[in-house]
C-alpha cells in the first residue's frame, strides 16, 4: 500500500509494514520537516506578473500554503492594482504579510476573502471553504503602544479615555450614539470640523460655533450669536450683519477668527454703524464696511441701537 497523506497539511501517513528501511528517512522529511514548516515556516513569493497568485501545495513535500507565515513581495513593482492570493479549500491557520504596493485579497478561489492592506499583516484563518479574519474581538485590555489607525468606523460601548497624548481628528466624524458614551481627554482633542452635541464640556470651557468656508447671510449670521465663527475658506468673502435695532439685541456678540489667507468683510445694514475699538476711541461711519485681514481675530458686540463695536486684530475700514 501506498504513503498516504493528511487533508490538511499533506503530511505522510506511511501504512502498516510500508518502507522497510527508509521509515525513518520518510518520518523527518515528510512529517517532522512538513509540521515544523506548518507551525514556525516563513514563505515569501515575489510578485513577477501582474496578476493574481495561487500558493503552491504538495504532499509531503515543502509548499507555500503549508507555511505558517506568508509573505509576498514586489520588488520590481509589477503589480498595477490589487491582486487576489488563492489558497487551498482547506482548514488553516495564516500569518499574512504584504509588502508590496498594492491590495492582495487572500481567498479560496471563488470566495470573498480578506483584504489585506500595502504594507501590512494580518491574522487570517481558512474554514475550508472562506478565509477570514483570525482575530476580530478582545475580551479583555488592549494595549497599544504606538498609533492605531483605524479606517473604517469605530464603535465603543464605554468610556474612551485618552490618559497622556493628544487625539485627532481628521476630515470624518467622530460620533458618539449612546447616551451615557462619555468621553474624557487629559490631552489635545485637534478636530479638522466643527463640534457638536447636546452636552459638551472643557477645562478650559470649549467655545462652541462654526467653521465656515463661504459667505454669510444676515439671517445666519445671527444664528451664530454668543458664538465663535471660524474661517477658513480659500477666497475673500462677505458677513452680512444682522440689523442692530430690529434682530439683534444689545449686549449680542460674536468672535470671528480668519483661520485663511484671504479677507473677511463686515458688512452692516445701509443704518448701522460698525466702530473700530482703538484704545479709549471708537471709530467709524454708517453703513461703512469693515475688514479683518488673513490671521485677524475679533470681537464684534451689539452696543447700542443701529451700532456695533468691533475689536482685536487685523481690522480696517
């Protein structure tokens, strides 16, 4: 009878009275060898075509898929767009590493798979049928002592604390759904958009408000009252004020940041007065328009009937 061989692994399963002589050869060779690849081997294929790749396979002898960890490579920069890696239909454990330039999708062939990104390795398994991810939940504490990157969305049932360090925010929201997900931070919250919620709460106090990339009716103008109003936009524009009789109310004020490289122009009802703060002095004519240059920082308040008082930085009429 034959040398039989394990589904799984290939590895030899020499029958009774089989290899007189040479069974020991066989047992280091094509068991010992084969296991010792399956649990502690390192596979590494370079990509020579831009296409997709099947691991190779063999019974009793080395292979790729039987390896452990798998690596595949790119040196010579053949891969255009991501690429599937095809393994076999059968129960295993992977160590996927990819370094090279593009996506590689690890699947049996005819199956989804796992993505796995440029430059990164994940922890795969086979069912026999799909792969999928080796590792997509943690019972306990999770360490990491370096940067977690995370693209896609990020659901957490407790508190998110931020012990030292800061944590940013880029172009996406951060949302917190549940109502008592509180979220504490000992360092710097940097947030590319504005902040919003129903309770929100700083040491310093957080201002609240806007960040506004255009121009500015009366109308939205006084919904921001009380407010910060940040601008950041890549043109020059205009603030339409709100009438400083019938709208708005003495006392009302706004702070205007221009975050950008271009001018913000204050411009007031035809019967309001905006007046430069300068010292002690007041400045300005009715219905005259004020300016804040790229960098400015002002305060803007409603000090009387048909008047406003501007002050800070960067202000001309």
């Amino acid at each position: 009878m034959a040398t039989a061989y394990t589904t799984r692994l290939g590895l030899a399963k020499p029958a009774l009275g089989e290899l007189s002589g040479t069974w020991g050869t066989t047992l280091n060779t094509q068991v010992t060898d084969m296991v010792e690849e399956a649990i502690a081997g390192l596979a590494v294929h370079n990509m020579a075509s831009d296409a997709n790749y099947t691991l190779t396979t063999a019974d009793g002898s080395t292979s790729q898929a039987r390896a452990a960890m798998v690596e595949i490579t790119d040196t010579s920069t053949n891969l255009t767009a991501g690429r599937d890696i095809i393994v076999p239909g059968k129960q295993k454990i992977y160590i996927f590493k990819n370094s090279t330039a593009q996506i590689l999708t690890v699947k049996v062939s005819g199956q989804s798979g796992v993505a796995v990104p440029a430059g990164k390795t994940m922890l795969l398994h086979c069912d026999g049928t799909n792969v999928e991810e080796g590792v997509n939940e943690v019972a306990g504490n999770l360490g990491i002592g370096g940067t977690l990157t995370v693209d896609g969305a990020t659901t957490m049932s407790g508190a998110l604390s931020v012990v030292a360090g800061n944590f940013a925010l880029g172009v996406n929201k951060f949302t917190i759904a549940v109502s008592d997900g509180d979220t504490s931070i000992a360092g710097t919250l940097a947030v590319g958009g504005a902040i919003t919620g129903d309770s929100i709460t700083a040491n310093p106090a957080l201002a609240s408000g806007a960040v506004v990339t255009s121009a500015i009716n009366a109308l939205t103008f006084k919904t921001y009252t009380g407010k910060r109003i940040i601008f950041t936009g890549g043109s020059n524009v205009t603030f339409d004020l709100p009438d400083a009789t019938s709208t708005v109310s003495v006392g009302d004020t706004w702070v205007i940041i221009n975050a950008s490289q271009k001018i913000i122009t204050l411009d007031p009802d035809s019967s309001d007065t905006i007046k430069i703060a300068t010292g002690s002095t007041y400045t300005g004519s009715a219905g005259a328009n004020t300016s804040i240059s790229k960098g400015g920082v002002v305060e803007l308040v409603v000090v009387a009937n048909n008047e406003y008082a501007v002050f800070g930085s960067g202000l001309s009429q």
